[in-house]
C-alpha cells in the first residue's frame, strides 16, 4: 500500500518537527521542512546548562544535542529547505509565503504542520538598556559573574526558581521578585526556593526600575496590591520572565490562547482542517524535549495510520 502524493509542509526544524519528519520519512509519505537557521534545532543551541532526560540522553547543553540533530538529518537526508522565513499561511488557499536568499517565494500544501517553538520573553529595551552588561537570560555559562554577588531574578515559573537556587550556591544573596501571588513552579522547587537561607522571595512585587550609574547596583519593585515599592541592593538581575510563541505568521488565521499560543483539538488539529501544531507552540505544552519529540512521533503515526487513509486517497 501507498499514499497518494499529497504535500505535507513543516514549519520548524526544532525536535518536534524532525521526530515528525523522521516518521514521515520512514512512511515514505512527502513532506518539506521549511527552517528560518542554516541548521536543524530551533532553539536548542541557545540552551547552555545540561540536558538530563530519559529519552534524549544526557548532553553538556542545548548545542551538543542540536549536533545531534545535524547528523540525524545528514545520515537521513530529511527534506529540509533551510533559511526560509515564513511570514504568512493562507489557510484558504493552501499556500504558505516565505522569504529565502532575500526572495518571496510560495508553497502549496495539503496538510500544513505549525512547529515553531517559543523564544525567551524580553523585558522592555527601555527597562533595561543602560544595564545591559549586567542583565542576564541565561546562567550556565555565566555562573562565575555571580559569584559572591547579589542577585536579583525575576519571575515565578519552574525556570526562575532553578535559576534561584543554582544562583544561590554561589551568589552571597538572590531575591525572587515575583508578579503573582504566589510561585507557579513545581511544589518541590517552591519548596527548596522558600527554605534555602540565601533566597529571599517577594511575591506579588512587580520590577518598577533599574537603577546605577555605569553598572547596576538597585532595583525598585512595587506591590501589585498594596503598592509598597521596596528597594534592593543588588549586582546583577536575571530575568526568567517566560517564552514568546513564534506564532506572529498564524495570528491572525488560527485559534490563539490569551497568551499567543496555538489551541489544538483532537490530535494536534488546530482551529482550522488540515493544519496543526506541534511541539512548545502548543497551548498548554510543557516545554521539555523529549515531551515534544513524542508530540512529533505521536502525529507522525497518526497521519501514517489514520489521518491519511481518512481524508486523503490510498492507492
């Protein structure tokens, strides 16, 4: 048995979209990844502290499991089109526009897969412009700059608290200046956050103002509820502030979350026939590696098993 030729296009070349495509590939079903970097793995060398997980193995960081994926694709020559900036889907027409080697150029599809992933959210430029030097996103590769330093990290979920305490090994203090009423991260990390002697943390603080002269040395928050502003005394500030969805291209033709993502139903369809989403893009997704490689496998036998032999002809 084999299908008929129908095109399916990727966007992303991050893990999701080569565990979908190493799938598809192996279906022999037709695709093309369209990948904005010169190699696969999203966002992956931006990652600099270890990847510890049971699925993916244990790498140093981020870089040394994208390698990885680079010998992946050139051992299996995955049909990836790299350096194409997609700027809009056509959800009526089919047809998705990019720009490559300074080009607009077009690609029809049949089934469209969105696997974009997120980017670290950014405080604004004006907040932090003067300071840039001691502003961090982040630490594995910068602890040295922390020690015997007062650091302040800003946010609440599962990457500032660990940031927090990996901080407090070798910091002389770190408050967590947080915007919700409590923290969000996971009870264990709240846990070790809340009893560790050199973390301070302040919940419902907003960061109000940097403040020094040719380096940092205060921050000023305020109280979302009373509003209290504090001042602390302070070296270097680490913001943890959450992700951006790369979903500016879909906005305005899929379903959305209230915070950009995209909603997806009954295996990873989105609001709209023939098209899903995969991978950190997805509302709700946790972001841990081997939680969107199963995303791509899971959607890979889907199509393999069902969803092509459902809608499209088999011959």
């Amino acid at each position: 048995m084999r299908y008929s030729n129908e095109k399916i296009v990727i966007v992303g070349a991050g893990p999701a979209a080569i565990s979908l495509a190493a799938s598809l590939q192996l279906g022999g079903l037709n695709y093309t990844i369209l990948e904005k970097n010169s190699i696969p793995g999203g966002q992956l060398p931006l990652i600099h502290n270890e990847l510890d997980d049971f699925v993916i193995g244990v790498h140093k960081d981020g870089k040394e499991f994208a390698e990885k994926l680079i010998q992946f694709n050139e051992k299996y020559k995955l049909k990836i089109e790299f350096d194409c900036t997609v700027q809009k889907i056509d959800v009526l027409k089919k047809i998705i526009y990019f720009i490559n080697d300074g080009k607009q150029k077009s690609i029809d599809y049949d089934i469209a897969v969105i696997a974009t992933g997120s980017r670290c959210k950014k405080p604004k430029k004006s907040l932090i412009d003067t300071f840039e030097k001691d502003i961090y996103y982040r630490i594995s590769y910068s602890l040295p700059d922390f020690v015997n330093k007062k650091v302040a990290v800003i946010g609440g979920g599962d990457n500032a608290t660990i940031a927090a305490l990996r901080l407090a090994d070798v910091a002389e203090e770190v408050v967590l200046i947080n915007k919700n009423e409590e923290l969000i991260s996971r009870p264990d990390l709240v846990m070790g956050a809340l009893s560790h002697p050199k973390i301070k943390v302040f919940n419902n603080f907003l960061l109000d103002k940097l403040k020094g002269g040719t380096c940092l040395n205060q921050i000023e928050a305020i109280s979302g509820s009373s509003g209290e502003r504090l001042i602390f005394d302070i070296d270097k500030a680490v913001f943890k502030i959450g992700y951006l969805p790369n979903t500016e291209f879909v906005s305005d033709s899929l379903e959305l979350d209230e915070r950009g993502y995209i909603k997806v139903y009954k295996k990873y369809e989105t609001s709209v026939k023939d098209v899903f989403a995969i991978g950190d893009i997805v509302s709700g997704a946790y972001k841990r590696i081997s939680i969107v490689i199963g995303h791509g496998t899971d959607l890979g036998n889907y199509f393999l098993k069902d969803y092509m032999i459902e809608v499209f002809r088999v011959i």
